[in-house]
C-alpha cells in the first residue's frame, strides 16, 4: 500500500545502488495470478522468513510504502510488513498498545495475521503498489484486532486504528488473494483495466506508476 502524504524517504538513504544493504524485490502487478492466490500459512519462523521480512522490508521503503505483503513479492506466505505514520496529519490514530513491535523502530512484520475482531467503519483512499495508478475510498473496518506471530515466532495481539487498520486490512486482503481492485465496482475495475491496456500500449505503463500526488 502507497500513501503520498509520506515523507520522502531520510536523505540518508543512498540513491545509487552502490550501498545497498539488501535487494529490493520485483513488485508484482495485477493481473498476475500470484496475486489471486491464498498465501499459505508460514508452520516455522526461522531465517529464511526473517531475511523475507527484512528484503520486504527494504522494497516497501525504498518504493516508498506504507504496507507489503509477501505475495506482491512473488512468495506466497502470510507474511506483511508496515510502516504506518501514526499520527502524521491525522491519517492515523494507534495507541499506545497498539504497536509493541514499534519500539526504536517503526517497521511491524507480520507473520501469520488474522484479524480476531472489527468494529466501525472508515474509509481512506487506498492505493497499492501491486495496482498502480489507481486510487479509490473503501469501506473498512475503524479498529481492529489482530494476532499473529513476530519476527522471532512470539505471539502478538496488535489494537489498530484508523489508517494504521486500513493498512493491515489491505495487506491481510492481499495474503487471502484479494487486491484493491476486488473491493472496487465491475466498472470501476473494468475501466482501470482499459486505461491499464491503453497505457502499456504506448509504453508508458512504468513512467506513471509512482507518479508523485497519485493519491
Ligand atoms: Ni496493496
């Protein structure tokens, strides 16, 4: 998931590709069927999952993001990872509670995410990397419970609100194969698809996709 009101990335950050700590991974795109696919769940959290995590990690940074589940990666696990900014122009309202894996850092990982209460309703502008040029409100739920399992295999119970809530709904909808696009009208979805078609027809399909103020 995308959100243009994000800081640029700390200038820190290298440009070139001359220190680059890990890889950053090919985003995959609708229509690819990989995106359609339950991810499966993950049985051991061992280096493998934390080299995912933090290879995911680095992509979603670097595109820049707010959210990334691992089947936008190619790897179909129930893995996410996200980077909200709690209480940037409001856009998100966490507790204190609600972000045990956010000390000294902001990055929550994910593994094996399932949402074990709802309440209310919110909607945001949505956008995701997997969906480019492409921007819509949705109905979702305003605050949600989550378990799942941390980067080290503990179990974790995370209190999400507001955007922050958006965001895992749209991931954990990824790793159940469902993109932005499924929550859309067929029109909706039909003209993307047309506008998608003419785009890569004239080649600029890439140059519009992290267009700044997209959303
Ligand atoms: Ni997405």
């Amino acid at each position: 998931m995308f959100l243009s009101a994000r800081p640029q990335p700390p200038a820190a950050r290298p440009a070139a590709a001359t220190v680059r700590p890990m890889p950053i991974l090919p985003i995959y795109e609708v229509p690819h069927p990989i995106l359609k696919q339950k991810a499966a769940r993950v049985e051991v959290v061992d280096d493998e999952i934390r080299k995912l995590i933090a290879d995911m990690a680095e992509t979603m940074y670097a595109a820049p993001g707010v959210g990334l589940a691992a089947p936008q990666v190619g790897v179909s696990k129930r893995v996410l990872v996200a980077d909200v900014p709690v209480g940037a122009d409001g856009v998100a309202d966490a507790g204190d509670d609600s972000r045990p894996e956010s000390r000294g850092a902001d990055l929550l990982a994910l593994v094996n995410p399932e949402i074990v209460e709802s309440r209310g309703e919110t909607r945001y502008d949505e956008g995701c990397l997997s969906v480019p040029d492409f921007v819509e409100p949705l109905k979702r739920s305003a605050e949600i419970v989550v378990t799942g399992q941390d980067r080290e295999g503990a179990s974790v119970r995370i209190v999400a609100r507001g955007f922050y809530a958006v965001v895992l709904q749209h991931e954990i909808d990824h790793l159940d194969g469902v993109t932005i696009l499924d929550r859309v009208s067929k029109l909706k979805r039909s003209l993307y698809q047309s506008r998608r078609a003419r785009a890569k027809a004239r080649g600029d399909s890439k140059a519009a996709e992290h267009r700044p103020g997209a959303i």
